[in-house]
C-alpha cells in the first residue's frame, strides 16, 4: 500500500515517567511529519521508549509547564503544533478533522473537548465535561505559554473548536492522583504565597474543602457519576486542603524567620 503523505504539523509532549503510557500516545502519531518530546527529568524507562519513536528528544530540569510549551515550540519545525500528553487518545474522528481544519485555517488554534476517565471510569459531570483545552495551533500565531501550572497559551488570531473529542486517561489510579496533588498543590500555594494570600486558618481551610466538595458534587452535579463521582468530589477537596496546608506552612516559615530576625 503506498504510504499515505504526512501532515505539516509537528507533535509536541511534555513528559516525566510516563513509562507505562508514552508508547500508546507516540503510535498514534504517524500521521505528523515530526515528533518533539520533552522530558521532565523522567526517573523510569520514559526517555528510551520515546527514542524508539524520535531522535528529538530533549531534556528540561524545568518544572514551569508554561515555559516548557514554549520551548517544544521551538524546537518546531512544523506549519501547526499539536500538543499531547501522554495519556491522551486521538481517534480517527479527531484525525480528519484535524487534517480538514488546518487546510480550512480560518483560526488560529483550536480548542478540543475531552473525555476524561478517572480510575478507568468516564466522567461526565463534576466539572469534567466538555473540558476544553488548547492543543491545535498554527506556529508562526504561538506567542507563548504562561503558567507555572493550569497554563494558557497567547496567539495572535482567533480560536475555533473541535467537534470531535480526544480522550483523557486521567487519574489511573489513587497512588498517581495523590503524587500528581502533592507536585500541583506545592505549586500553586507559591502562587498564592507570592501573591500575598491572606493567612490561612481552620476555618478557611475547612471552608474551602466543604465549598469544593459542594461546587463539585451537587453544583456540577457529580452525584450523577455513582461512586467515582463521589470519590472524585472528595478528592478534589482533599487537593484544597493540600493547598492550605502548603500555603500555611510557607506562611508560618516565613513568621519564624522574621521572628527571629
């Protein structure tokens, strides 16, 4: 059969052990002319199984997300940049559409929805759908990403969305959601310790885990997933104590040392 030409887009990951699911995003690709991989500092098998697939593999001790997106741009040298995580599954829907928007180019980037599954269970509610994130981008209209965590990317032009969505094997397991809350919850309370967040006590912790658990299982109505619905809620409230905690201690570390200044 002769071999179907490649797409002008460049496929762009950011990785950190990601052993177990790197192989299952980098077969899914053979339809791009290249392929750029970005590791975090993997301590497990991740880089030699993303040089089974590349020669452009680069490293980055960099924890900021935002400036890491912006270097895989880059590195580019693609018309379009397609930004995957590893646990992310294009289907063939999303492959024809992708192929029929950058010939359209009428935008920018695009945006596509996710259909996210936490331990092997899709989630529908809860905040979970239709969870748009930017992943499709013409190059040359990329300015940057900013962001340490949660970060958005800046374009010069206009988004579009994709119908069809890519799925999300998020949260495969309690042991990766715990390890993922603790690097995420560190994070963000520097932010929030940057930023001069007010000081944290009992009754604002206590309050933003209740506020998180309401908004996600009743206001977005998580109740609607059965137990995994319910666990997610919990957890999601569990990760803002996290927050609180860290911001606390950073807090309280910073009162000590004035304190005996």
């Amino acid at each position: 059969m002769p071999t179907l030409p490649k797409l002008p887009i460049s496929a762009l990951i950011l990785a950190k052990n990601e052993q177990d699911m790197i192989s299952g995003c980098l077969e899914q690709l053979d339809f791009v002319e290249e392929i750029i991989i970005l590791d975090q500092k993997s301590e497990d098998n991740t880089v030699e199984i993303a040089k089974k697939y590349t020669d452009k593999v680069f490293t980055s001790s960099n924890e900021d997300f935002g400036k890491n997106r912006t270097l895989l741009a880059q590195y580019a040298k693609g018309e379009w940049l397609l930004y995957l995580d590893c646990d992310e599954r294009l289907s063939k829907d999303n492959l024809e559409e992708i192929a029929l928007k950058i010939t359209q180019s009428e935008n920018s980037a695009y945006y596509f929805p996710r259909k996210n599954f936490i331990l092997s269970r899709e989630v529908k509610h809860g905040g979970w759908w239709p969870d748009y994130v930017p992943r499709l981008f013409k190059k040359s209209n990329l300015k940057k990403w900013s962001g340490r965590v949660h970060e958005s990317p800046v374009i010069d032009g206009k988004f579009g969305y994709m119908k069809n969505p890519i799925t999300h094997h998020t949260a495969r397991s309690i042991n990766l959601m715990l390890a993922k809350s603790i690097k995420w919850a560190k994070i963000e309370a520097e932010l929030r310790f940057e930023a001069n967040q007010p000081k944290v006590t009992i009754l604002k912790t206590v309050k933003a885990i209740f506020l998180e658990f309401i908004n996600r299982y009743f206001a977005k109505m998580a109740f609607l997933d059965g137990a995994v619905g319910v666990i997610e809620s919990v957890y999601q409230g569990l990760h803002q104590a996290m927050i609180m905690t860290y911001l606390w201690e950073l807090q309280n570390k910073t009162e000590l040392e004035n304190m005996s200044k």
